[in-house]
C-alpha cells in the first residue's frame, strides 16, 4: 500500500492503532469511517493527489475496503491499481 495513501486513510480511521496492520481487504467502516469521515477523507485525497472524484466513484462501495478506495483513485491518476 502506497505510504502517503495509507497515512491519510489511517487519520480518518479512529478504531485502527497506529501498529496495527491494515490490509487491502480491511473494511474501513469496521475501522470508524463515517459519513462524515468519507467526505474529509475524500476532500484530503483530491488536495493531496490533484484529483477529482466523478460522481460514479461517490457510492459506498468505493468507500468498502482501502483496495476499492485506492482502485478508483488509481483510475484518476493513472497509476496501476
């Protein structure tokens, strides 16, 4: 998992410590991202990688697993998910 990506999911996941491994299949709903927390993280992720989400990648499912999330953000980068 790419560093910068990680560290910025793992600010708006406040049921993960900070030694506590995270995995491409972990759900980020189970480790405290809210609603509130998707749109932070979503506002973070645009700033950071100069992005813009389209409404199709604005559904719960993009949101499920840090590999899902990371699969859409990819596609707007161009980089290999």
């Amino acid at each position: 998992m790419e560093k910068q990506f990680e560290e910025i999911l793992r600010r708006h996941l406040p049921f993960i410590s900070a030694d506590e491994e995270m995995t491409w299949e972990s759900d980020l709903r189970d480790l405290g991202l809210d609603s509130v927390g998707m749109v932070d993280l979503l506002s973070q992720l645009e700033g950071e990688y100069q992005v813009r989400f389209v409404d199709e990648a604005l559904e719960m499912e993009t949101f499920a697993t840090p590999g899902t999330l990371w699969g859409a953000l990819s596609r707007l980068i161009g980089t290999p998910a």
